[in-house]
C-alpha cells in the first residue's frame, strides 16, 4: 500500500514574529529619557539667555582721554573793605575784604621784683605795766624796760610818759632799743632798769602778751623801673599771641589771614605798686585789641578761574581739581582796608566732547569701527572701550547703553 508523505511545517512564530516585528519602535523610547530632556531644556535656556545678554543687557564703556593744556597767568588783584561783593572781580581787578577784630583782651600776672634796698626796722608792740607799789609811778617818755636773755641785753623803751596809779595798771606803746630781728620777741615780763635800788623796782614791773613784731635789719626787695618795663612786655606780648589765636579762630578755613594784615593795640596797663616799693613781688594787668584785614580764598579762587575762562580757546573747559595760585602781599594799608596780592595761578583745561554726537556716530558700528572713528576726534587723545560682555562685536543701537567716561591727565 503506498504512503501517504505529508509535508510537515514547523509552526508559525507568530508571537515572536510579532515581537520581532514591533520591537524596534519599542526599542526607541528610552531616546527621550529624563537627562536627555534635562539636557535640552539647558541648552535652551543658555541660547535664550545669551540672546537675552546679547540683545537687552549687552553696554559698553567708553573711557576717553581729552587733549589737555596748561594755562598759566600773573596778575595782581586788590583786595578792598569798601567792595561789598565780587560779582566783576575779573572786570575791576578786586575782591572784598573784611575787617575781623577780638574786641578788648584784659589779663593780669604776678611778677618778681629784682631790685634790692637796705632796710633798718625796729620791733613794736605793747606792755602791760603792774604797780604793786603803795604810791602811784612816774614814768618819763623813752623809759627803758628790759626783757630777760641769756645772751644780749634787750631794751624796749615807751613812746611817751605816763603816770601809772599805785595798785592799778597801765597799757603802753613800747618800741626796741635797735632795729633787728632779734627783738621780735616772744610775751614775756619786763623789769625797769631805771627804778634798780630803789624799794618799788620788784613791785612795778610791765608785762606783754604778744609777739613783738616789725625788728629787721638787712636788704629787701624792691620794684624798679625796669621790672614794670619788662612786666608789660611781657604781657603784652602774652595778650598778643591770645589775640591772635581768637583771630585765627575767628577766620578759619573761610578767609585768609596774612601775617602782616594784623594791626595790634594796647588800651591800658597797670601796675598794682610803683617803682620804688618795698615788695617781694607785683602784680601788672594790661588791656589790648587786634584787628585783621581779611578776604574769602573762594573769592580769589573765583576770580582765577573766571580769569582763565575768559582766556581760553572755545569748546575747552576747566578741570576744577587743577587750579593752583599763589599769592604775596605786593602793599598792605590797614588805614585805608586795602591789600594788593601779586598772583600766579594755572589750571589744566581739556577739550570738550560732544557726547550725544559720538554716540550717534558709533551706534551700531563694530567695536574696530568705533573705536577708529573715536580715535580720528581731533579733540580725542585716546579711547579704549569695554564691552560687556566680553564677546559682544557691536556697539548696541540703544544709546543709553553706551556710557562714556572722560579721564583727565
């Protein structure tokens, strides 16, 4: 019997044919995976911020170094009490001035007396004097009663005579014998040599208490003439130097004091003792004033300046830092109020720039391009331009993003 040959297939993969076929889309959604997302938005962000950088907050500096020139002038000026303002100091050739004074300055000073004189005192004071005795005493003028010493015989004698009552007392002026310190002596009782042998001599007898004063012998000081002289040359001077710091003070950095526009007085001196007085010291007291002619440093400044204005060449200015003046008093009449000052001052001027001009003239140009065209300025010295950032190429068409700057050297 023949066979029957059937042909026999493997089964169809259809579920892995449909893997196979559908598994490559599948493979690709992993490309738009988190980083790689993050990644783009970055680099997005970037572009539009450098744009943004580019477009809105892109500037440049301009820093621009004028010519310049020093002008420099000698004049004289007259600075004057009777102007009242310098609105034509150029014009009149004067300033005002003003007249500062201290009002009065008093001070008084104790000073040494140098001068010596030879000088006799005898010692004073007063006694008692006791009458024990049963009849009254006589007791004539220049009596002498003597006090008790060791060493020398001490004789006080009255000042006039007196008549003491028996059984009473009696106060009197006695004076020393001789001048000398020796006699200043101390209260003690007192005998009368005159009444020695006679029965009363221990019943009446004087009696002090206190110090008897006033003895001296020697040299002393004394004022002379030439000690008043140097007192108030001293004082003086003392007050002066006062009077001219209050001035200083009153001036201050506003005005200008010269050394020379000062005018002192002296009002009073005085002397508490004259020549002549026994004193050991004195005291002297003086009374002065000072006044000064004085004018503002802003007027004299204004005046050189103005005087340059006038001077220099159109479209130049003045840098205000620069001006420098010397002066010197050329006369100075305190009577009158008037100072002539010799003057020399300079400043440095520079050309002016047109800014909205350059501005107009480089916007929108390449940085090479406006700096040539910045450069070929006759009244340009140098440029250098700072863009930011760094990579721009343009000057931007905005022209408040273009800020100049002048340096001036």
């Amino acid at each position: 019997m023949p066979q029957k040959i059937i042909d026999i297939f493997p089964p169809t993969p259809t579920r892995n044919l449909k893997e196979k076929i559908f598994s490559l889309p599948y493979r690709s959604k992993n490309f738009w995976s988190k980083k790689k997302i993050i990644a783009t938005l970055f680099l997005l962000a970037l572009i539009i911020s450098l744009s943004l950088i580019n477009f809105v907050f892109s500037k440049v500096t301009i820093e621009i170094w004028p010519e310049t020139q020093i002008l420099s002038f000698e004049d004289e000026i007259t600075a004057d009490s009777e102007k009242k303002n310098a609105d034509d100091s150029v014009l009149s050739k004067t300033i005002p001035a003003v007249i500062i004074d201290t009002g009065e300055i008093i001070a008084s000073q104790s000073f040494p007396s140098s001068g010596k004189i030879s000088k006799e005192s005898k010692a004073q004071g007063k006694i008692t004097i006791y009458n024990n005795y049963s009849r009254s005493q006589v007791l004539t003028l220049n009596t002498r009663f003597q006090a008790p010493s060791e060493e020398n015989v001490l004789y006080f004698r009255s000042t006039k005579p007196v008549t003491v009552p028996a059984k009473g007392t009696i106060e009197i002026d006695v004076v020393a014998d001789r001048p000398g310190e020796e006699y200043n002596i101390e209260p003690v009782t007192f005998s009368i040599p005159g009444l020695a042998g006679l029965p009363q001599y221990t019943s009446i007898y004087g009696k002090s208490f206190s110090k008897m004063t006033g003895g001296f012998k020697g040299d002393v000081a004394k004022v002379e003439d030439g000690d008043l002289e140097r007192a108030k040359n001293v004082l003086v001077e003392t007050l002066f130097n006062k009077a001219q710091e209050s001035l200083k003070i009153k001036v201050g950095d506003e005005y200008v004091l010269l050394n020379d526009a000062t005018k002192e007085e002296v009002l009073d001196t005085s002397s508490s003792v004259g020549a002549g007085t026994e004193a050991q010291s004195f005291t002297y007291q003086a009374k002065v004033k000072s006044e000064a002619l004085v004018f503002k440093r802003t007027d004299l400044e204004d005046f050189a300046k103005e005087f340059i204005k006038s001077k220099e060449k159109e479209g130049q200015k003045i840098k205000e830092d620069s001006l420098k003046i010397d002066y010197s008093p050329e006369s100075i009449n305190l009577n009158l109020g008037k100072i002539v000052l010799k003057l020399k001052f300079s400043a440095m001027v520079y050309s002016d720039i047109d800014i909205a001009s350059l501005k107009e003239a480089i916007s929108k140009k390449s940085i090479e391009e406006a700096k040539n065209i910045l450069e070929k300025q006759t009244q340009v010295k140098q440029v250098e331009i700072k863009p930011w950032p760094a990579w721009i190429r343009n000057i931007p068409k905005n022209d408040k993003k273009i800020r100049f700057q002048l340096t001036i050297d």
